[in-house]
C-alpha cells in the first residue's frame, strides 16, 4: 500500500508487515491456547491503509508511537493530568524510553 505524501510516495516497511503479523500469529496461538481460562492478547490491525493514515510507515516508527501512547496514558496515571505541554514531536526514542522508564518507577513508589 502506498500513499503520496507531496511528490513522495510512502510505503510500509517489509520490516512492519512482517512484526505486524508475527504478532498477531503469536497472539491468535495465545488466544486458542488460553480460552478456556478466559485469558485473551489483542491482535493488531493488519490493514496498511490504518497504518498509512497515522503516519506508521516503519517499526521505528510504530516502536516511538507505542512510547508516546504509554507516556499519554501513564503521565496521566500519575499525575491526574496528561501531559499537553510535552513536545513529543522534538523527542527521540531514547528520550521516550527515558520517560517511559521514569513514569514506571513513579507508578511502583505509588504502590
């Protein structure tokens, strides 16, 4: 699937495509193997146009947008509030792992 970004035509990586559905081999395996104990791991879109439409393109890509939807939800888990001011588009992966990392041990030190 590809998408025209300006003059640019933008794709999915074979790298997405291929961890995208390893995933969701793994969990349908999980899911059939723990139904009886009601036990269940959701399954992730396998349509290229969704990932298209939220500029995923790469693993990269879904790796950094997986750190800022954690740091969304989890910032507001600990502090009552999200976190508007944070410019997650100046942040690199390393940067959001370090937050992520932070707001993990802020999340054990509230147990």
């Amino acid at each position: 699937m590809k998408q025209l970004m300006g003059n640019m035509t933008k794709q999915l990586s074979q790298n997405l495509i291929n961890y995208i559905k390893k995933h969701n081999e793994k969990a349908r395996k999980y899911n059939e193997e723990n139904r009886a104990k009601g036990n269940w791991t959701s399954l992730m879109i396998e349509d290229e146009k969704h990932w298209i439409e939220y500029g995923i393109f790469t693993l990269r890509d879904l790796v950094r947008q997986n750190l800022i939807d954690y740091i969304w939800d989890e910032f507001k888990s600990v502090n009552g509030i999200r976190p508007r001011f944070m410019n997650f588009s100046k942040m690199g992966i390393r940067e959001l792992r370090k937050e992520v990392n932070y707001l993990m041990k802020e999340e054990i030190n509230e147990i």
